[in-house]
C-alpha cells in the first residue's frame, strides 16, 4: 500500500511540473499557428453540430434559448471547467448558443 | 447684522444654483441614451429539487411515503472570464428533521487553455457518477447505484485543490484532474462498532498530517465525443488520528468509467450507456468487538471492497408523435461487495428499471421500480423492492 501511494503521488507530482511546463511554454505564436495549420486541412466542425454532440453527454442538452447571453457566459465558463471541455470546443458552442436564443 | 442676512442670502442661494446645475449636469449624464452594457461580474442561481412518493417492499414489511421535497440551490459567481466560485447547499428531509448539507464551495482559475486550478470543498473527479451524474433531473433513475452515497465505498467530495484541463488531439480529446485533500478517516468502531473498517470520507479537518493524492485521466476516442473511458485513482497513507493505533493504515482506491451517447438514425432514437466499476483496498488492521457479557474480542479481515453499475438507456427522439419522443427506457444493474469478515460484509445485487418522460431538458418524471437481493448488509439482506414516481427540476 505505502508503495502504491508513493509512486502515485510521484506520478502526480510528474504530472503536474510536466502539465505546468507544456502549458506555459507553448506560445501564443506556436498555438494560432498550429490552428491555422488545423484549419486549412480540415473541415471544421459548427458549434451547433459540437453542442449537439458535447452537451448531451451528461444530460440532455440545453435548449439555446432557455437562458440569455449573459448567462452563456457563465454556464459556459461553468461547464468548461465541470465536464473539462477543450478551449476551443466551449468557445464554439458558446459562440453557438448565443447566436441561436 | 443685515449685510450679513444678504451675504448668507447670496450664499444661500448661490450654493442652491450651483447645487442645481451640479445635479441636472449629472442626471443628464445619467440619462444619456446609451446601449445596456452587461457587467463582468455575473450571479446566477441555479439548482434542483425532486420530489415523489416511494413504496418499499423489504422482506414482506411494507411502507409508502411521499419523499424528497428535496432543494438544492447552486450559486454561481463570475468575476471574469477566468475566475468563478461555485457552491451549492443540500436541503433535504430526512427523518422527520431537516437537514442541510454544503454539497460543494469552491473556487476556480482558468490559467491557461489546458489547466484549470480549483480549491475548497469540491466534487471529486472519482468516476464520473458522482461529479457528474448524479444531481437528480441529471440521473435516470430515482436512485443511485450500489456503492455510492451514504455506507458508499467510492468518495464523492472532498476538501482540498485540484488542477484539471483538457487536450484536444484533434478530433480525440483526452482531459485529465489531479488533486489533494483532507482524504478520508478510518472508523474504528468505537463510536459504531458495526462499521469498524469502513472509511468516513467526511473530513472536514484532517484528523492526520497525510493527505490524499487522487486523479483521473478520460480519453474520448472518437471525434464525435460519443465514447468516453476513465480511469480514476485515490490513495492515502494513513486514515487513522495520529498516534492512534490505525494512525498508519492506508487506502489505495480506483475506478474506472465508461460512457457512450449517441443518436442512431436505424433506431430512431438515442443510445446512452454509462457504467462505473469502484475498488477500494484498505490495510488490514485489528479492531475489537464486545460482546453483550462485555467480553472483548479481536479481529481482522482483508478490507476490500467494490461495486460495479452498468446503466442502459433509450430515447425514441426521431420517433413520429411528440409523446413518444419524449419518452425514455431506462435499466441498470448494479452490486455492491463489501469484506468477509466484516460487520458490515454485504453482497447485494440489485436491478432498477425506469420509465421517464422528460418535459423538457431539465425536467423529468420518473415511474421506477426496483429490486436488491442482498445477504448481509444494514438490513440483515433478504430482497427489497420498491417502486417509485419521482419528479425532479433542474434549474
């Protein structure tokens, strides 16, 4: 047991410092390139489509116009952290949902 | 005496006139036609209730109650688009007496695309039902599996912080949180000697200097976001109140989760699975049993634990008539095995089925019924069936 816990908190530990240093050593640069990159070769998905399909993983999915744009906001910022969704999906759906209610 | 009458006079009404332009000055600012401006600081309140009535069948003793009237509302604080505090207050009706409990208050940072850091009293990312599933017009079914709540062998919260984010591969997605709290306290049965082993994971302030260190890793394999795996994890070296002698008993715990949800036009409707396998492993440790004489016995069993909770759902939602669309089939089978030896060893298996009619996204009846078999256990074991009609709102 006693090992079991120290490899974990090893692990955590690694985990963290190496999360840490991936996070904030890539650039702003770095990143609009890479999406630029992502963009030409791709096409992307609609925030309608991705709220379709994200939203109602856990329950069903919201109706855009039971709340209004204010409240998006914090939902949005409330489910982004919650159901750990990527930036750029949240972003997407947000766009969404405040374009359709 | 009269010059100083006029001097006060002018004065007087000097200030009057000033005062004036000053205020319609003002006001007329104030009143310039201008667009709403929405504020940064945001407050939402939020939250569900349920309500319902149960009939429970257990061994033949029969009972019914209306149930619940459950309100637990859920306060949301923006300050940016980077920092907000969350918490939410459980009221409930239980035993004839109200009780409220602080389900969760935490507060959160984004601090980049890929992490977010939380800290304070937050629902741990253990599995998914309990951070995610289980709020009551959120859950299927009127009840929760085997193994969670309260006598449950998987924690729900704890207090303490977390780091967590989320990748995108490109189409995969793969998130990830990591944490440390207070973890849990080790019943020694000296306060209930039936649950001497099991562990309180309510610890508001540590009872020792060791804390616990848990994550969770998800990948969503498929670009569509339908399938998500989970492996979760807890650990602690020591549960027991130092320099007592469970002071350096420890805890490795995991789980690992599943989802899939998808709308398959060949069958008109919605798909959701989601299931949960809990492990728990506690070291061995000796606790002491009196008997009614008053004599002392000692013992010892191998202190694991797990319960396992497939569900199944189906949702006709591109069904012709608008009833049926809104209809929902719901079956889960969950079970629950705690250690031999214990005074609280149980074996349960146990089926729920539901038929649901959703009137909106967040607003559900439930018409249950379920069925446990157990030996052991609380109760002593036998079967126990209930049926229920539950309403629950989210809003």
């Amino acid at each position: 047991m006693k090992t079991i816990h120290k490899i974990l908190v090893v692990a955590v530990v690694i985990f963290t410092t190496g999360g840490m240093i991936v996070g904030c050593s890539s650039t702003k640069n770095a990143y609009t390139a890479a999406t630029d990159v992502q963009d030409e070769f791709k096409i992307e998905k609609s925030g309608a489509q991705m709220w379709g399909e994200a939203c109602n993983r856990c329950h069903l999915a919201p109706s855009p116009a039971d709340y209004n744009d204010t409240d998006w906001s914090t939902i949005a910022l409330h489910m982004r952290v919650r159901a750990n969704l990527a930036e750029n999906e949240i972003a997407k759906i947000e766009t969404f949902l405040k374009s359709a209610n | 005496m009269k010059k100083l009458t006029i001097l006060l006079m002018i004065v007087g009404f000097g200030h009057i006139t000033y005062g004036q332009t000053y205020n319609n000055f003002e006001t007329d600012s104030v009143t310039a036609p201008e667009p709403f401006k929405p504020s940064k600081t945001q407050f939402m309140i939020r939250g569900y209730g349920h309500t319902g009535l149960n009939f429970m069948n257990t061994e033949g003793e029969k009972e019914s109650s209306y149930v619940g009237s459950a309100f637990a509302p859920i306060f949301l604080f923006k300050h940016s688009d980077r920092l907000m505090f969350e918490a939410e207050l459980e009221f409930g009706l239980e035993n004839n007496e109200l009780e409220v409990g602080l389900e969760y208050a935490d507060v959160m940072y984004i601090l980049n695309k890929n992490m977010t850091v939380r800290a304070g009293k937050f629902l741990l990312p253990f599995g998914t039902f309990m951070e995610r599933l289980h709020p009551a017009w959120i859950n299927r079914l009127p009840t929760r599996p085997l193994g969670f709540g309260h006598d449950g062998i998987a924690p729900a919260s704890g207090i303490g912080v977390e780091l967590r984010g989320a990748f995108d591969l490109g189409g995969p997605k793969l998130n990830y949180a990591v944490y440390s709290t207070n973890g849990p306290r080790l019943k020694d049965g000296s306060v209930e000697p039936e649950e001497a082993g099991m562990l309180m994971f309510q610890n508001f302030e540590d009872n020792n200097n060791s804390k616990a260190f848990g994550g969770r890793i998800g990948l969503l394999p498929f670009a569509d976001s339908s399938t998500e795996i989970g492996f979760s994890s807890y650990s602690t070296s020591k549960v027991g109140t130092t320099d007592s002698e469970y002071e350096n008993v420890g805890v490795f715990l995991y789980a690992i989760d599943f989802a899939f949800i998808k709308q398959i036009p060949a069958i008109s409707g919605f798909i959701d699975i989601k299931g949960q396998y809990n492990n728990s492993d506690i070291d061995d440790a000796t606790y002491t049993e009196v008997h009614e004489d008053g004599d002392e016995e000692e013992y010892t069993f191998d202190n694991k634990s797990n319960s396992f909770y497939a569900q199944l759902s189906y949702r006709p939602t591109m069904a012709s008539s608008d009833f049926m669309k809104k209809l929902e089939l719901v079956g889960r089978y969950s079970n629950l095995n705690t250690p031999e030896g214990a005074e609280w060893e149980e074996r349960s298996d146990q089926y729920a089925f539901s038929l649901n009619y959703w009137l909106t996204w967040r607003s559900v009846i439930k018409v249950a019924y379920q069925t446990t078999d157990s030996v052991g256990g609380h109760d002593g074991g036998g079967t126990a069936n209930g049926f229920f009609i539950h309403w629950a709102i989210g809003f």
